[in-house]
C-alpha cells in the first residue's frame, strides 16, 4: 500500500469512525472524502483529505443535558 493511504482498518485504528454505515453516512451527508476503489471490495482514502475532514469539523463538546427539576406536589 501506498503511504498516506488509508484503508477502512485504519480508520477504525484511529478511532475516526467505528463502522460502515457511519462511514457511508458521513460520505453522503457530512462531506467526507469518498476516497477510490482500490479493489473490487476495498476503498482507500488520502490521509491528507480525512485530516483536513478533520480538521473542519466542530470541536466544541456537546452540551450536558439538562437535569429536570422535581417540583414538590
């Protein structure tokens, strides 16, 4: 394999994305590289293209949800 490239193992190594579905959804909805087919059943990606993904996505953490109040009856 060609350095700088990424296979889909890779990507779980980094813990960038966990399964396919996931995966297919960002490609599809949130503008991740769709990367080539390396093979009739394997797609590598650029390095360089999921690093600048990265790099665009919101870093803020999610809000703590919010604790409801008991009212006393």
């Amino acid at each position: 394999m060609i350095p700088n490239q990424l296979r889909f193992s890779d990507l779980k190594e980094r813990n960038i994305v966990t399964n396919w579905v996931t995966l297919r959804n960002w490609i599809e909805n949130e503008g991740f590289p769709t990367g080539k087919l390396a093979g009739p059943n394997s797609r590598i990606w650029n390095e360089p293209d999921v690093a600048a993904w990265l790099d665009s996505r919101p870093s803020a953490p999610k809000a703590a949800p919010r604790r409801r109040r008991h009212v006393a009856a």
